[in-house]
C-alpha cells in the first residue's frame, strides 16, 4: 500500500513539473515532445452541432440531394434531388403549395423539386427559384439555367437544353454548378463542372452579361472545375476554385481578381462556399472529405491567408455537395448526395471569438 501512495505522489509530482516546464520553458522542450504534449491537452470545440430533430419530414428525401437554398425571409428551405425516374422537367406545383403552406419550414423541412438525373442549384430571389441543370441521359435536358416563380411555373431558361457550348451571345453553358443571387437581381454563375468553361459569369437582373472571367488554368482569375459562388456585404466575390484546391476572390463591381487561399485545402479542394450572416467567417464544404470548415473571413482590403478557425467532421461517405446558410438563425443546411439527405446544423453564438 505505502508503495502505490508513493507511486501516486511521483506520478502527480511529474505532471505539476511538466506543467511548470511548458509553461516557463516551453521553447526548450525538444520538438516532439513539446508537440505531442501541446496537443495533448488542447480540445476544440465544435462551433456548430447537428439539429437532430431536423428535418421532421424526412420522407420529402427520395433521391440523392445536390443542393439547399434558405429563403430566410419566408422561413423556407428548398432542396432539388435527382430522382431515377423523370416525372416532371419543371417544380411540381402542389410540393410549391405545400411549401408555402408551413409557416415554419425552416424547422419542418420541406422538399418542393424534384429534378431527374441533374444536379440542380436554387436560388430564392424576388420570389424566384433558380435552376442550374447539369447534363443528364436525355438530351432534351441539361446545360441550363431555368428561372421559376414560387407556384412553379417556368419563366425563363438560359443556355441550350441538352447542347453544351461556349457561346456568350446567346449564353450557352457546359454543366453550370452552382449560381448566387443578389438583393439587388444581380447572377454569378460558376460555369465549369465539365470541364469545357471554367469561368465565372455576373449577370444583371435582366440577363446581360457585366463582366466574366473564363479561360482553364491556374493563374490568377483561371479555373479548374469552379463549383460555388457566394458574393460578402462588402462587394467581394469568393469562388471555389475546386480543382485548383483554392478560394478565389474578386470585386462584385469591377470583375478585378483580389486574391487567393490555397493554404487551407492542400488535402481537397473546396465543393461549396457561404458566408455566416454577420460576414465574419465562411463555411466551406470539401466533398470527399466529407468535412466542413469554418474559416475566419479577412478585413477589408486584405485577403491574406486562410485561417480556419474551427472544423465539422460529418459521416464517412456522406459527401457535402453544396450548402447554404439562414440569414436569420445563422444554421447551416447541407445537402448530403452520398447520404441523399439534407442535415442541419446549428451555430453556437457564445463560443465564437
């Protein structure tokens, strides 16, 4: 018995030394030892956790999920699917209804599209929804952008259905990813997903083209595969430049390239891009890492390095595609193709900096 005692004294007597030692004489620790002991004892906490009551309908989710847009001011979250059978080019008008019927679909959850072997992006807007569809089987379908109203109804398409190009008067696209629009009508569309554009295309509200950048490469203002556009309060453009395993950066007004992060996506290049809505940090998806991160947005008239302040690790396979952001509640909504779900996850206010 008196030598566990003296054990426990020596044990506890070790770790008061080492304590004292990193804390006085940290620089003179060899290297992997004042390593393994930093880490040790560091533990992050998560930033954000997932709503597990969400959503409350989950059958809504019948295929795999390629995209999720808030509609904040409405309480609503869309979501487009692909399904493996066809059963309508457009939204079908009674999920249109049943969406705008829940009062609080942000906390339901609610699918109102159901788009066939496409991968699709929506935007509510003027109370609009934006279609992006990519190439599909059919070739009536596919290289497009399809502008809806809220019942459903088909207002306008841009591009060729089912015919890639590069044409720029009338606009033809080759697998559009992902567009963003703005309060003011303005569209920033990423243009590239198969591989014949890698450009980035702002229109204004009424479809004219105001400036672009499109030509494959890895300079400044080049693209590999650009996947997501998401447009900060303070005239900033941010793109996921996916292949180039990069962030890119430009001015809403003039089109001019700010500058880059690459630092962060060494392991995988980013798949989705969104701001938290008092624009202090961005959330960025990596798709096959099935990881988000939550990255410290720089002041203006700098963009620096990219400094990730905080991780979320989903399931394996899971495969975060794109996501969006609720400018009201600050959650984040992800839609999962690999899980064909869509998850919400919720900020913790008191634990940002």
């Amino acid at each position: 018995m008196t030598r566990f005692w003296v054990c426990v004294a020596g044990a506890g007597f070790f770790l008061a030394f080492l304590v004292l030692h990193s804390r006085f004489c940290a620089s003179r620790l060899p290297l992997p030892l004042h390593f393994a002991f930093k880490t040790s004892w560091r533990a992050e906490e998560a930033l954000y956790q997932l709503d597990v009551d969400w959503p409350k309908y989950s059958e809504y989710f019948t295929g795999a999920t390629f995209c999720v847009a808030v509609d904040s001011l409405n309480g609503l979250v869309y979501v487009a699917q692909v399904k493996q059978k066809r059963e309508s080019e457009m939204l079908r008008d009674q999920n249109c209804f049943l969406a705008q019927s829940r009062r609080s679909a942000e906390t339901a959850g609610v699918n109102v599209s159901e788009i066939p072997l496409t991968s699709a992006r929506l935007k509510p807007a003027f109370c609009r929804i934006f279609l992006v569809e990519c190439a599909a089987k059919q070739r009536l379908y596919g290289h497009t952008i399809k502008k809806y109203s809220s019942f459903g109804d088909l207002v306008q398409v841009l591009g060729t259905p089912g015919k890639k190009g590069t044409g720029l008067n009338p606009l033809q696209f080759d697998n559009p990813a992902e567009l963003y629009v703005e309060d003011t009508g303005d569209i920033y569309i990423v243009d590239g997903d198969g591989g014949l554009n890698n450009r980035l295309i702002k229109l204004s509200q009424g479809f004219m083209i105001l400036w672009l950048h499109g030509e494959n490469g890895t300079g400044p203002a080049k693209f590999s595969i650009p996947h997501s556009v998401t447009v900060d309060s303070d005239g900033r453009v941010w793109v996921a430049d996916r292949g180039n395993k990069r962030i890119q950066v430009f001015d809403k007004d003039t089109g001019e390239w700010l500058g880059a992060w690459n630092n962060c996506f060494s392991e995988e290049g980013p798949s989705a891009v969104r701001l938290t809505p008092d624009g202090k940090y961005l959330i960025v998806a990596q798709l096959n890492l099935s990881r988000l991160l939550v990255v410290a947005a720089p002041p203006v008239g700098s963009i620096g390095d990219c400094s990730v302040i905080s991780t979320v690790q989903l399931a394996d396979q899971v495969l975060p595609h794109l996501l969006d952001i609720s400018g009201k509640t600050g959650a984040i909504y992800v839609a999962e193709i690999g899980a064909k779900q869509v998850q919400k996850y919720i900020w913790h206010h008191h634990l940002l900096p």
